[in-house]
C-alpha cells in the first residue's frame, strides 16, 4: 500500500508535465497571405490567401488588378507598323482564381505540390485612337477612328510549384510557381467610330485592315458600317502562370 502512495504522485507529477509539454507545442499555422513579388513588373497588383484543411490539402484564393496603362509586351504579337496604327492604347485588367492546392511532400502548406485551378479575367481599354490607310484612285487618305471596348474569360487549367518556410518560426512564406497553363473560353467587344462617314469601299479596306492585325491565339471577326467597325472576339483564351510569391504564415 505504500509503494502505491509513493507511486501516486509521481504519476499525477508526470501527467501534469505531459500535458503541459503537449500544450507548450505550438499547432500548426493554417493561414497564408502573399503576394505574387514577380507580377509587380508588368503592374500586377495581387494578394492571395490560403488556407490548410489537412496536412495534404489547401485552397487558395487570389485576385489582381492591372491599373490602366501601356500594353505590356504588346511588340510580342503586333508588329511595329500594326501598333503605329494604335495611338495612347492603354489597357487595365482584373482577375480571380481558386486553386485548390495537393501536397506531395511535408504538408500544412510546405513542399511540393500540384494545382488545378480556376481563373476570369477581364480586360477593358480606355479610348484610344486608331489610324488607317485608305487608298482611292492613286491617293493614300489617313482616316481616324475611336475605339474602345473590353474582353472576358474564363478559363482552367494545371500549376506546379513548391512553397517553402524561410524561417525557424516558420511565418515567413516563398511560394514559387514553377509552371503553370490554363485554357478556355473567351468574349470581346470592341468598335471604332470616325467622323468621317464611310464608303462601302472605304468599309471594305478598313475590315482588311483589321483583319490584316492577326492577333496571335485571339479568334475575331470584324464588322463594318458608315460609323466604322465592330469587333467581336469569340474564341480560346489562353494564358500561363510562373512567378515568386512571398507571404505570411499564421
């Protein structure tokens, strides 16, 4: 009966320091805000946040916004004579994705992982001024135009990255997308009216012309009348993704 009283306390001693252990570990940290660093070069502004379920599984949900300015990269899919033609061409931009994300390695948000997602975008022009030539018994005439008009898309597709905690803390976060793709489907809307009030044949030259532009991987038709042109844009919408995020774990 003594051992017994001499082993009671040493039982309840040891429990206490059990749970006082347990309670002293810190639980994992299922909350990160970031921001892709990368996409700021093309004026991107973003924020993302996720948000872990299970050791394996996260979703993470982020949206960015282009202010309205220059194209970027527009001499990749216009040539410099085509983007001659676009006078204070200026564009801003919105999207959204939802990406549920699958951990491959140590989980709760670290390692390597894969990501189907969903993404809209949206992208609008400001009025911009538009030059065509027409050409009428041996003269060439420049004829103005304003345009203005606006696209969306929605789109899915597959990323690939890892993420990795920078610290012993492990609050500070790098996300970096190592590839991403995404494809679907996409509607536009666009006119240019001119003062001047147009032939058929001056019709004719100015869908030509616009034909003639050749965007890469966008699918348009061009309507014209006596105010000018109409373009509609019904097709693929394509797009991919990489970049470095940095971000805050809690």
């Amino acid at each position: 009966m003594k051992k017994y009283l001499i082993l009671l306390p040493c039982i309840i001693f040891s429990g206490i320091k059990a749970q006082e252990t347990a309670s002293a570990e810190p639980s994992e940290k299922m909350n990160i805000v970031k921001t892709n660093v990368t996409a700021y070069a093309f004026r991107n502004i973003n924020l993302s946040y996720e948000r872990a379920f299970t050791n394996w599984f996260s979703l993470n949900m982020g949206f960015g916004v282009m202010p309205e300015g220059k194209v970027p990269f527009i001499n990749s899919f216009l040539s410099d004579e085509d983007e001659k033609r676009f006078q204070n061409l200026e564009v801003k931009s919105f999207n959204f994705t939802i990406e549920p994300r699958f951990y491959l390695g140590a989980g709760y948000g670290k390692g390597f992982y894969i990501a189907p997602y969903y993404r809209y975008s949206k992208i609008t022009t400001n009025t911009f001024d538009f030059y065509y030539d027409y050409t009428f018994s041996g003269a060439t005439y420049q004829i103005p135009l304003k345009g203005y008009g606006s696209a969306h898309g929605n789109s899915g597709g597959l990323m690939v990255g890892v993420q990795f905690f920078l610290t012993r803390s492990q609050n500070l976060v790098l996300d970096f997308w190592i590839a991403g793709a995404h494809y679907g489907s996409g509607k536009g809307d666009f006119t240019m009216t001119s003062d001047v009030v147009l032939t058929p044949d001056m019709q004719a030259q100015l869908k030509k012309e616009i034909e003639d532009l050749d965007v890469p991987y966008v699918n348009y038709t061009v309507e014209t009348n006596a105010n000018g042109a109409r373009v509609k844009i019904d097709g693929p919408w394509i797009g991919f993704r990489s970049g470095l995020s940095l971000g805050y774990r809690f």
